[in-house]
C-alpha cells in the first residue's frame, strides 16, 4: 500500500463521531497526529427548536461514514497489523433501539439535540420505547436492546457479540446514578424504576480504556481490530487537555460550550445545572467531572453570517478587536439558556439597539456573549465547589492545546495506547502540546466585569419568553 511505510512502528486509529462531522486520525507512537480523513455525519433536521425538533441520524449511513473513514486510513498504513489499538468518542446521548438477533434498528439515531421528550420528561412520562408495537413486541420476547451512539458501534464492530457502554457515556444519560453506584459503576436501578424503564434493554458496563474493550470483526476491516478505549466526546477533550487532576478545567467551544471540572474521584453537583459524570475509568484511575454547558456557540455566528455580519469566519477576531464596545447585548437562546439558568422557554435577542448600531457592533456583541456565557457557567462552579478545589485556579493563565479540533480524537488516542502498552500514564504529560497561552489583561477586566453584569441583568428581560 502507498503511504507511511515504517511497517515496525504502531499506529493508534481514534475515530471522533461529532454532531456534523466523522473523523477519524492516525496517530504514532508518541501520540503525534500523523493524517485524518472525515465525512459529514447525516445529521436530519425537522421541526422547530422549541415545538419540537427532529434531530436525527440514518444509522445504516452513519455506518458507511464510519467504515469508510477508517479504511481511507488504513490505506495509508504498510501493514494494518501495525495498528495496534482502536479509539472511539461519540458525542453523548444519542441513542438507538434495535433487535439484538439481526441487528436490525427499529428507528434511527436520536441526537442529542433532539427536543420531542420536552414535554415527556417534564410531565414524568413513560419512556418513547413502550409507545411502539414493534418495538413492544421485541421487548416482549427479549430481543430488544438498547444503547447510545457508543454502544451501537461496538455492537456493530463486533458484528452484534458485544452490548457493552462504559461510564463516561452512560453517566451522561440521567438512567446512572453516579452517588449511589459510583464504586460499581452502573446504572440507576432507582431512577430506571421511577420512569418505568426496562432494565433487560440496558448494555452492561465496561472500563473506558486500560483493559481491551471489544475485538472488531475482521470481517470490518479485515483483521481483528483491538478496541482499546470509548468515550464521550467532552470527556475525551478533557483528557487531551492534560486535564488529569483534581481542580483541573477545560472549555471546549464548539457546536455549543462546554466547561468541565475535574472533581477527582467524587462526584459534585448543583441545582443550578452543574451535573455530575464520570471522567474516565481506567483500572486504577477513576475520575469524575462537573459540567455546564451552553447550547447556543456554532449557531449564532451560523446566523450572523447568513444576514451578513460577515463573510468568512476567520475575520470575525480582528473585527471585534477593531470595533469599540458599546451598551449593546445578545443574548445567545436560540435553543434556550442553559448552565446555570436552565430556560427552555427563554429567547434569543438584542438588547440596546441604536441608530448608530453598525454590523461590527453586533458581532462583537455576540462574540462577547459566547465568553460571557462561559464566565457565568464559572461563576456557577465557584459558587457551589469548595475554594480549596479552584484556588489554583484562580488568575491562572489559559493554555490552547495545539490542534484543539482533534482533542477529542487524541483523548481516545492517548487512552487506546495505554490499554495497547504503547506509552503509560506517566508518559502522558510529554503529549500534551500548548499552542498559546492567554494571560489576563488586567486593564481591561473592570470594564469587562461591567459589562457582563449588564448583560447578566438584561438576560432576565429574554427569561420565560416561549411559555405557554
């Protein structure tokens, strides 16, 4: 085959399955990004964001991405037995029933993004899965399973031998207790039993990296594959970002915003919208995060460009650097206000329009709201973790790892070849590559702290907007 051909080096393969893009990296033996290839993920939109959007995927072409991705890489390696371990990060709880004899799905990929359970879940619905004769009747006679996007690829890789999750992407479901089975690491026999949900459905649970998870079929690929890590995509960042130790933060923007704590080896929450996963679970390495999220990061600069705030993305930096900040506020709620709001009904808007508002007033306006967002998830995390958890934290730089698109891919990457014995834990640090570092730009942080709690206080003027 053409391509690399050190045929005594081993290979690492980390497959990314995001919300609009598949992606799938050859890594070396110190973990350096060496090629990627990509294809859209089938993403199908219907609906309204707010009166229930249809957010789904084909999985039988999600399957076809996938495999094609990974044989473009293949291709590029002398000898594939050189591959010594497969990585995998899926965004979280998307999810799929199917009959586990024929594998055949009984609907497609339910996305994350999907807002048709809104009503369900707050009225303490039933679970979708009984709503369906067919699906009722594979449940009946013991062929129905269930999983998310995590599951299905391992069962599909595997040619339907193995139905396993592990805890990074479970703990994301809200059907695993992380309080009452953080030693055991499974699922919430309490909450399964409060929504009516059937436990013969739900995939057993496995280590995230540090033990082989599951041998492809070489049917797949041609040779038996070793899958050597799973996990979820934020989870997966976070370990890229070298993000190992209590106290430990990483924000990753991108589709929305997403910042997530290292808790160490116990879980912490809040009722302001903090939720508590599990990190990783290597055997002897358990950690947990608490996470805020904001949905809305891709989408409002989708939509300032397609009313002509801009033309090309890579401007909108020096524009807003050039453009002076005025009163101007938006408020970034095109899918509601997340961490530490929690507003589905909430709208998107404006606030402080004049006459003299240009187009670069409003870009700044809405490249501001994307950091404001992400200080007042912070804010939520100082208010409900102990000071001597951040303290370190605090008026520290922030480091950009190098290639901070693929993190996801090298977080997998890094967990597959310590399950392969390619490097250990203790080799982890030298992969961790900074791009830039940020330091605080002290004469500007009044004005900024004023301005944000303007824009905090007009975001109560866009609360309960969509209520009926």
């Amino acid at each position: 085959m053409n391509g690399l051909r050190n045929v005594a080096k081993k290979y690492v393969i980390a497959v990314d399955v995001g919300t609009t893009t598949i992606r799938a990296c050859l890594f070396d033996q110190k973990c350096h990004l060496l090629t990627q290839a990509e294809r859209p993920v089938p993403l199908e939109l219907n609906g309204a964001e707010l009166k229930g959007l249809h957010a789904e995927i084909d999985p039988d072409l999600l399957w076809d991405a996938f495999c094609t991705v990974c044989k473009e890489i293949m291709a590029k390696v002398d000898d594939v037995h050189s591959i010594a371990s497969m990585g995998i990060s899926c965004q979280r709880n998307t999810f799929i029933c199917w009959n586990k004899d024929n594998g055949e799905p009984c609907h497609k990929l339910v996305t994350w993004k999907d807002c048709r359970a809104r009503e369900q879940c707050d009225r303490w619905n039933r679970s979708l899965i009984l709503k369906s004769s067919e699906m009722r009747m594979l449940l009946q006679s013991e062929k129905l399973v269930f999983g998310c996007l995590d599951t299905w690829l391992i069962y599909k890789l595997t040619n339907g031998g193995v139905h396993v999750t592990e805890p990074s992407s479970a703990s994301s479901t809200g059907l695993f207790d992380p309080y009452i089975r953080f030693v055991q690491m499974n699922w919430g026999y309490i909450i399964l039993w409060l929504i009516s949900f059937p436990l013969s459905l739900l995939p057993r649970h496995t280590f995230t990296a540090g033990v082989p998870l599951a041998v492809c079929d070489r049917r797949i690929f041609g040779f038996p594959l070793s899958i050597g890590s799973v996990a979820g995509d934020q989870q997966a960042a976070l370990f890229a970002s070298g993000c190992w130790r209590r106290g430990d933060v990483n924000i990753c923007l991108g589709t929305g915003s997403f910042l997530d704590l290292n808790t160490g080896n116990r879980p912490i929450a809040s009722m302001r919208g903090l939720y508590p996963l599990v990190g990783w679970r290597l055997p002897n390495m358990l950690s947990f995060v608490a996470e805020g999220c904001s949905h809305d990061t891709a989408l409002p600069l989708k939509w300032a460009r397609s009313i002509g705030l801009f033309d090309d993305v890579a401007q909108t930096s020096s524009i807003a650097a050039k453009t002076p900040h005025t009163d101007l506020c938006f408020v970034p709620a095109f899918g509601g206000l997340q961490t530490p709001i929690n507003d589905t009904n909430a709208c998107c808007a404006f606030l402080g329009l004049r006459a003299d508002t240009s187009k670069e007033h409003m870009l700044r306006a809405i490249l501001e709201s994307i950091a404001f967002r992400m200080y007042q998830i912070w804010n939520a995390v100082l208010k409900e973790i102990t000071f001597e958890t951040i303290s370190t934290l605090v008026n520290r730089p922030v480091q950009r790892i190098s290639e901070q698109s693929f993190a996801s891919a090298r977080g997998v990457a890094m967990m597959a070849g310590i399950t392969a014995g390619m490097w250990k834990k203790s080799d982890l640090d030298d992969m961790i590559q900074i791009d830039k570092t940020f330091t605080p730009r002290i004469d500007e942080r009044s004005t900024l702290l004023n301005a944000f709690r303007r824009w905090e206080h007009n975001i109560k003027r866009c609360l309960h907007y969509y209520d009926t």
